[in-house]
C-alpha cells in the first residue's frame, strides 16, 4: 500500500530510525548543556539505547512504543541526567501512533509530557522566560508536527485505498456491464437467427412440397414455386452475411436492417405459399426508429412464418394502426388456433423479448370461431 516503505525496506527504515534517535540523544547527553549533577554516564547512555531500540516496536505496538517512549523520559529527567528535550526522542512514536489511527493516544500523551516537564522544571527553579517563551513552545511545535505528519500520511493511505476501491468497484461495474450487453447481443442475434429461419425454412418448404406435387401435371407451378424458393433462399443468404458481418469486429454493414419497408415482400413470400392476406393500414404512418422498424416488422414474419407452419390456415389478415405514440399489430388468422393453449416454442418468447427492450407488449389469443391471434404494441418515434 502507498504511504509506507514496502517490506522488505522496514527494517532498513526502522535501523536508520533508531541510528538517528541514538545519535540525537547520545550527542545531547554528550554536550550536557546544563551542567547536571549526575553528568553524563553509562546510566544515561543506555536510557539513549532504550529509546533507540523502541523504534523497532513502533510499527506493530505503536501505543506501548508511545507510553514507554514517555515513561522513559520521565524516569530519565526524575534521575536528573543531561537534558535531551522531548520533542527529538518522543517524535517518530508520536508520528507512528498518529499514523497508526491512535491520534488521541498521540495528542494525550504529549501533552502530558509537556505538563509534566514544564510544571517539574518550574518547580525546580527554572527561568520562566525562556522555558514558557521559547524551549515548552519549541517542544510543542514540533511534537504537534510529528503528529500531524502522521495523521496526514494515514488520511493519505485512506484515500488512497479508498480509490483502489472505487476503482475496483468501476472495474467491476465495467465487467458486469460488457457481460450484460454480451448477453442482450446474444440474445438478439438468437431472435433474429430464428425468426429468420423459421420463416424461410417454412416458406422453402410449402413451396418445394408444392413443386413436387405438380412438377408432372403443372410445370409452370412448379417453376414459379422452384423460383419463389430459391428468392427465398437468397433472401436467407443476404440476412445471414448481415448477421455474421454484426459478429466480426470491424466488418462493415452490407445494409440496413428490415423494416416495414420491406413488408411488400414479406406478405408476397407468404402469399405464394398459398395463403391470402390482407393487409390494412388505419391512422397517420410515421417513420419509427430503426429498433422499432425492424422489431414491428420481425413480430409479423414470426407471426406469418406461425401461420404457414402451425395454423393449416387458408387467410390472414395484418393490421397496422398508427396510434397516439405506438403502433398496434394485430396479426390474425382463420386457422386451427391454439387448442385453448399458447404455442410453445420460441418465436413467442423472442416476439415477447424484442417488444419488451422497446417497453412494448404482446398478447396472444384463440378465439371461440377458431384461429389464432397476436396483437403487439409498438412505441413511437416519430423523426420529423
């Protein structure tokens, strides 16, 4: 994490940590500024060590570092060794108990420090002027600095990871997002595979059977449904390529998707087949977008390719009604029906699926004089 000497250079860190406490404090002993009494000795030297070798409890006990770090101040002033000042040996245990989160520890804990030197050198006759004035305001500026530079490293190393999170998190947001489009890509291009085949299979089917049965006793008929099958076919081939094109990245669109444009030839294929439809148009046609284009005109060719493989049905009638901000389709046929039950399969789950994602809906129905029905509900847009 960021904010603190990888770990394989902590010990390296705390070494040189302790080097400088060692030195600041043997050197202050050394110089013994105010002629003490008990001068410098081994006694003093080693409470420098003790405060050294805390430096290697810092990281893992900041707490006890800290209050022994103070305890041994304040043993070693009461036995009235060579001053060394607080702020020096107390800093990098006030800096790590800061860093660590334990900043009341810090704040309290130098405080008391400070109250305690300052009250036991007033009581010993020190100079007010230069204790109050100068020497307690030094030692508090720069305690409060370690402190501070600590609290500031750790609200660092916060927001630092906070990042991490929320970039985590955007990753992961990312990914759901790409698997969910993956997803609806898959899905579409599974409607539109089976809506495509469905009908042109149904459609190269009717009219082989057809050219079979009279290919002796009416060769026009059979040529005329040969060539309807193979337009058929051709028809398949073109929307395939489109499909596959949309799956290779890069590849570019051999043209636009179907629309009702495009429903001439749709009810042509289906007629040729042998079934008589009517087609009636109520309302103001508008543009629709080209999501809503190609879904209206899928839901009339599953509902056709429907008719000519399932209802044994001899006419159907398509209606388009242009309403206020959707357009009702209403595909209706004087077949078998649905026996009191809705077909299953999956022309009418992709219909339902399609319409869905545009906040559209479908309803089927069989009814009491027989045939089938399905109406769907197409939203608007229209473009000036």
């Amino acid at each position: 994490m960021r904010g603190e000497p990888p770990a394989g250079r902590e010990p390296m860190v705390d070494t040189s940590l302790a080097m400088l406490v060692l030195v600041v404090v043997g050197t202050a002993i050394t110089a013994d500024v105010g002629n003490t009494s008990a001068g410098p000795g081994v006694a003093a030297y080693a409470f420098g060590a003790l405060l050294a070798v805390l430096m290697f409890a810092r990281r893992r006990w900041p707490v006890v570092t800290l209050l022994l770090t103070a305890m041994t101040l304040i043993v070693y002033y009461r036995l009235s060794y060579p001053p060394i000042g607080l702020a020096a040996p107390a800093a990098a245990a006030l800096y790590s108990a800061a860093e660590q989160g334990k900043l009341r520890w810090s704040i309290g804990t130098a405080g008391a420090l400070l109250v305690i030197s300052t009250t036991q050198r007033i009581l010993e006759g020190d100079d007010l002027a230069y204790l109050l004035g100068f020497e307690t305001g030094t030692s508090a500026g720069l305690m409060a600095a370690a402190i501070a530079l600590g609290d500031g490293v750790r609200a660092r190393r916060g927001w630092r990871a906070e990042l991490a999170r929320q970039s985590h998190a955007a990753r992961l947001e990312r990914e759901r997002e790409s698997a969910r489009r993956v997803e609806q890509e898959r899905l579409r291009i599974a409607r539109d595979l089976h809506d495509l085949m469905a009908h042109t299979v149904s459609v190269i089917s009717l009219h082989t059977d057809v050219a079979r049965e009279s290919l002796r006793d009416d060769p026009e008929v059979a040529e005329r449904s040969l060539a309807a099958a193979r337009s058929a076919c051709s028809d398949v081939s073109r929307e395939l390529r489109l499909t596959l094109g949309a799956l290779r990245a890069g590849d570019p669109d051999d043209g636009p998707a179907p629309g009702l444009d495009r429903l001439d030839g749709l009810v042509a294929t289906a007629a040729a087949a042998g079934l008589d439809i009517d087609v009636r148009t109520s309302g103001r046609p508008v543009r629709l977008s080209a999501i809503s284009d190609a879904t209206a005109y899928r839901v009339v060719q599953e509902s056709l390719s429907n008719v000519l493989r399932h209802a044994d049905a001899r006419t159907v009638r398509v209606d388009l009604d242009y309403g206020a901000g959707e357009l009702l389709l209403r595909v209706s046929d004087d077949g078998r029906g649905a026996g009191g039950a809705e077909p299953l399969g999956w022309g009418l789950t992709g219909m339902r699926e399609r319409l869905a994602l545009l906040g559209g809906g479908l309803r089927t129905s069989s009814p009491a004089q027989g045939g089938f029905v399905v109406e769907a509900s197409v939203p608007l847009e229209e473009h000036s």
